[in-house]
C-alpha cells in the first residue's frame, strides 16, 4: 500500500476489496482519522497490522480478511470504540485477544475464523465465528454472558470438555454451531432455554447420553444435526412439536428403541438422516405423510417387519432407493410386503442414480 495515501486527509471511505494488492500495511495509514470504513479484504496483504491502526478512531467497519497478515492483533486496534465491523478471518494472526477488546461496546459483528487467536470477547458481540483456529481447552462459563450473541460458530477446533450451562444465557442465540470439536458429557435442558434457536450444529464430537425432551419445546428450530456422536437414548416423541424442522440428522450414533409415530407429524421436513443406530420394530405409517421429504435415510438399524404402503403416496421422496416406483410396481404385480422389503435392501446397497433404478409408475 502506497505511503502517499496518507496525504488524502480528508478520505473517509477506502474500498480495496477483492483485488491483488500486495505489500505491507504502512504505519501512515494512522494518519487518516477521518476514515470511516476501510475495507482491504481478499487480497494479498502481508506483514503485521501497524499500532497506528488504532488513530483511526472514527471507523465503523474494518475488514482485513483473506489475506496473509501475520503476527498478534494490535491492542490500539481496541481503542477504536465506533468500529460496529470488525473482520480479520482466513490470515495467520495468532497470540492472545487482550482484555481490551471489552472497549468495543459497540461491535456487532467480529470475525476471526483461520486464525490462532484466543481471548476474551465484548458482551456486545452479535455474531462470533471461529472455525479452525486451533482453540484448545474449554469452553469457558463466561461465554454465558454474551447476552446479544445471534450467532455462535465455533466449528473444526479442539475443544474439549462439556458444552457449559450458561449457554442457556444466550436467550437471542439464532444459530449454534460446535460441530468436528472433543466435546463430551450430556446435551443438557439448558439448550432448551434457546427458545429462538433455528439451527444446532453439535455433530463429530463425542456427546452421549440421552436427548432431552425439551427439545420439542423450541418450535423455531429448523436444523438438527447431531450425527457422529455417542447419543444412546430414544427419540422423544416431542420433537414432533417441531413444524417448521428441515433437518433432522441423528446419523452414526447409539441411538435405540423405536421411530415414534410422531415423526410424522414434522410436515415441513425434507431430510431425515437416522443412518448407522440401533433403531428396532417397524417404520412409522405416518412417515408416508410426509409430504415434503426428500431423503429418508435408515440404513444399518435394526428395523423390521414391512414397508408402509403410506409411502407410495409421497410426492417429493427420491432419495430412499425408489420407494414410491417400488410400491407402485407391488402395486400392480401383485408382491407381498415382504418381498418389496427385500427388493428395497438390495437397491439400498447397489446407490445407483433414482433415474437408472426405476422407471415404472412415474
């Protein structure tokens, strides 16, 4: 970056964005404090981010992101209180988030992701995401106090640990997302305190134990995904409660006993993803009013007996190996259920293409 930019005294806005600029950031970039917005994301940026950066005490949105800036974050960049914007993700900063950052009283939304940054944050904070930036340890109790936290994404790190009960605290908390981490204990009832929850992410850790039945009570939730884990229990027939659920992902754990014929009562669902458990007895007739699902997955369980002939009716369903070909084929030659069973294994384990499976009844 250029040293005679520092002569543009009274620039208030400079947008480098999305371009191939090189170099370091020179310490005359202090000298503008009329900038409002400085925006010098995605290019090639190298070197460390000058103590000058916190002269800038008028701005409201800094973005350094996706460059190759190195070193620790500057404690003068915390004395810069207007900045509401603060995105630094995809570089190789690292070291310690000092206490001042609590100064950014006004910052809203702070991006570290790619990173090695750990530290304290500012209650302030609406959004936080920070997936794989090598966080080690726990999570700690105070995280319970980021009272206006929307969005939590701290995904592809290495805690450890069980998931704190102050979460319960982030009452505004929209989307939660600890996914590919070492966390272990329970899923406690304090998530149920999340009553604007839309989407958990809690997959590839170790959790275990049971699902609460609360769960059912947080009617905002869209997204489920909490596969590859050690979960043991049922199904709570509560989630039934959940109307406007898309996603439910409960793959690859130890997951017992039967489907609830309350399953069918999520009318909004499109994939269902049970994959890898220990379910037993039969399919739920009212799966086959689930007019939205697309992906029905329920391979290596323990389920038996027949297929519902529910299932022919639904009009979206492709994923499940051509159910709705194969009933209309039971259909007009007459097989019995446990034969059409048996046809649906082999075509579950064969995975070819819907179009090269079936082409009868469509």
């Amino acid at each position: 970056m250029s040293t005679r930019l520092s002569n543009c005294s009274q620039l208030q806005i400079f947008s480098l964005s999305d371009n191939e600029f090189d170099g370091p950031i020179h310490s005359e970039i202090g000298r503008l404090s009329n900038f409002q917005i400085l925006e010098l994301g995605t290019n090639h940026f190298f070197g460390i981010i000058p103590q000058e950066i916190g002269n800038l005490v008028n701005l409201a949105e800094l973005g350094m992101e996706d460059n190759q800036i190195t070193g620790s974050v500057p404690i003068s960049i915390f004395n810069i209180t207007s900045v509401q914007i603060l995105s630094l993700w995809q570089n190789n900063l690292s070291g310690f988030l000092p206490r001042e950052i609590r100064n950014l009283t006004k910052t809203q939304h702070l991006q570290i992701s790619g990173n090695k940054l750990i530290g304290n944050l500012s209650t302030s904070l609406r959004t936080f995401f920070a997936f794989s930036c090598k966080i080690q340890g726990r999570i700690p109790d105070e995280v319970g106090n980021l009272s206006s936290l929307l969005d939590l994404r701290i995904s592809g790190n290495n805690l450890v640990g069980w998931i704190p009960s102050t979460i319960g605290n982030l009452r505004k908390l929209q989307h939660f997302d600890l996914t590919n981490n070492k966390l272990t204990g329970f899923i406690g009832d304090h998530i149920c305190k999340l009553q604007h929850l839309g989407d958990i992410y809690l997959g590839k850790n170790q959790l275990s134990g049971s699902l609460p039945n609360c769960l059912g009570n947080i009617t905002s939730f869209r997204e489920i995904h909490l596969g590859s884990n050690k979960l043991s229990s049922n199904i709570p027939p509560s989630l039934g409660n959940l109307q406007d659920l898309v996603v439910l992902d409960l793959s690859s754990n130890k997951m017992v006993g039967f489907l609830p014929p309350e399953i069918g009562n999520l009318k909004a669902v499109t994939l269902i993803d049970l994959t890898m458990n220990q379910f037993s007895n039969e399919i739920p007739r009212k799966i086959g009013g689930l007019q939205t699902l697309v992906h029905l997955s329920l391979k290596h369980n323990k389920l038996q007996r027949s297929i519902p002939d529910s299932m022919s009716n639904m009009k979206e369903f492709h994923t499940m190996n051509c159910f709705k070909q194969l009933m209309c084929l039971a259909r007009v030659i007459g097989l019995v259920p446990e034969v059409l069973a048996l046809f649906a294994k082999v075509f579950s384990e064969v995975e070819l293409p819907l179009q090269s499976k079936c082409s009868i009844c469509n």
